[in-house]
C-alpha cells in the first residue's frame, strides 16, 4: 500500500486555519502590525540593514541596544507589552525545525507558576548584514527561542497583565541560507531536551529551493515560496508553513517507515509537484472549493486567473495533502 499520513501528523492548512484554539500548533499565523503582502506595497522598493526604514523597524522593535562589538549586539527588553509586541512581531527563521508543543506548554506552565518570572536564557536573533529584501522585516530573524516566543504569545493572549523582561543578543551574518547562517542557526540549536536531526533541515531546504527554482518567474514578478513575516496572498505559499509541514513529513518517513535522509531523491519528488501542478491547471473554481482532498473553500476566481497566468496551482491547494502525496508517496509498503 502507499503511505498515508494522518491529518494529525501534520495538522491543517494553516494558511487558511484560522481556529485561536490551535494557538499553540499554528502559531505562525499573520498576525504582525504590516498586514500586506511586501511585493504588492511597493515591487520596486528594496530595503537592507543600512536603511532608514529599517533602523525605525528595528529600534521599535528592540528599543535601544545594551552592549555592542564586532560579533553581536545586545538588549533588554522591558515590561510586558514591549516583550509582547517583540513575540507578536519579530520573525521566525523560516527553515526553523518543528514545534515541540509539549515543550511550549512546559515553559508556559513555569513562568505561570512563578511569582517573578524568568526566562534564564536569551533569545538568539540573527541580522543579515549584506541581504537585500522587499521585506524589512526578513533582515532580522529569530534563531533560538522559538519555544519560549510560542509560551510567552499563548501567555498574552491570556493575560494581558502579565509581565516579564527579556534579554536578546543578535549576531552579525550575511544573507539568509549562507553557509554561516546555517552554522549559526546549528551552533544555537544542538543543545535541545530533545532529539535534533538537522539532515531533515537541510532536506526540507533543498525541496523549498527547488520549488522556488521551478516555480518563480522573474517576468511575472512571482514567487512560490516567500520567506516573510507578512501576509502571503495566494498563489503563494509563505516559507515557514511549508517547511515546517515538509518536516513533519520527514520526521515520520524516518520514525514511523525508517526512510533516511540517504533514501529521500530531491529530484523525484520536484517531479511529484510538478505532475500535480499540472493535475490542478485543469481544475475550476467549483473543484478547489468542494473537493474533499486538496480543495480549500476559501478560493477566489481572481486567485484561480492568478495561477493562470504564472502556470503555478500548488498555493491554492490543501498544502497538508499536497505535502503527503508529493513526498514519501512513491515507498510502497
């Protein structure tokens, strides 16, 4: 038989799932101050570190730096509604590894059982020195402390009173997927109270590039996979969703079918997409809103003439299915 993978290794289309009582597994909805997608504001403007627009981001976000060198800055965040709007807004390494819900939830419980709480450890941001971006907010990303932003978000959505201070450190690297950001993003994720298998990780990255390399198109000014803490509009899919359901997807391959990283061919399942991609060019609007597999209800005529033009239909369907019949599908059991 072939594999199949429950709805709860996975879980939902998150793009599209909207439900506050998943707070903790869907946790990387659209939820930041700048609710556009950044191409549709302006295509043409372009930001980096060096921006004007940035550094007010920045300064915003962080407030005023407690140390600085060469390697790394520092800062200390103060009180409960600057910690809750550095949670809501800063955004997540888009290749990060899987939430372990359990782990959230521990972290939550203990800072709610303290009469000061605490957070002992640091929150590990990254700042691209050398990236260009449509997006200000992809030049500072949040590498360790992903868990601890998860618990502390739940926390706020409950109580509003709660207060607490933070301290960050951010590190000086290049670009995005460097060699040294991948060294970076391992150094401050090796230690973890569970196992960390960052051949997943790197699997997971060379499916998305592929997609992205597939996919994109320079003429029509569209990108499958965008690496954004903004709203992404379909037919695109927004990077930290994808990677995270790829993952998923890996992790059970190797745990429940014991299929390693040395068993995965990149190639195969690019051509996996493709042949779907080119299953749903053939699809209406009345399919991808009523089909009980791979349709999404909530699917417009102008997303449908969207894809059109860009000969791309993968960010209108249920990503969770699309994800299980793309990857892992050719093992026969």
């Amino acid at each position: 038989m072939s594999l199949e993978l429950e709805n709860s290794d996975i879980g939902s289309d998150r793009d599209n799932d909207n439900n506050d009582n998943e707070f903790y597994e869907f946790e990387d909805r659209d939820e930041t101050d700048d609710t556009h997608d950044p191409e549709s504001i302006n295509a043409s403007k372009t930001f980096t570190t060096e921006t004007p627009e940035f550094t007010s981001y920045k300064q915003k976000l962080l407030g005023l730096p407690t140390y600085s060198d060469s390697r790394f800055t520092t800062y200390h965040i103060k009180g409960g509604e600057n910690v809750k709007r550095f949670c809501k807004n800063i955004k997540t390494y888009g290749l990060n590894l899987p939430i372990k819900l359990e782990h959230c939830k521990n972290i939550e419980t203990e800072l709610l059982t303290e009469d000061s709480p605490l957070l002992g450890a640091e929150f590990s941001l990254v700042e691209y020195k050398e990236h260009e971006t449509k997006d200000k907010s992809t030049l500072i990303e949040l590498f360790d402390g992903h868990h601890r932003r998860i618990a502390l978000r739940n926390i706020f959505k409950n109580n509003n009173n709660f207060n607490i201070d933070i301290r960050i450190c951010i590190y000086n690297s290049d670009y995005p997927e460097s060699p040294e950001s991948k060294k970076l993003f391992r150094k401050f994720n090796i230690l973890k109270p569970f196992d960390v298998d960052f051949n997943i990780m790197d699997i997971a990255s060379l499916i998305i590039n592929e997609l992205n390399s597939k996919f994109n198109s320079s003429i029509s000014n569209f990108t499958l996979i965008k690496d954004t803490q903004s709203t992404v509009q379909k037919p695109s899919i927004k990077q930290s969703i994808i990677n995270e359901c790829i993952q998923k997807r890996l992790e059970l391959l190797k745990n429940r079918y014991n299929i390693n990283a040395n068993d995965i061919q990149i190639k195969s399942i690019i051509q996996n997409f493709e042949r779907y991609n080119n299953k749903f060019s053939k699809k209406n609007l009345e399919w991808f809103t009523s089909n009980e597999t791979f349709g999404i209800a909530k699917i417009s005529k102008n997303m449908i003439e969207k894809s059109t033009k860009h000969k791309c239909f993968l960010g209108l369907v249920n990503l969770s299915s699309l994800i299980k019949h793309c990857i892992g599908e050719e093992y026969k059991l």
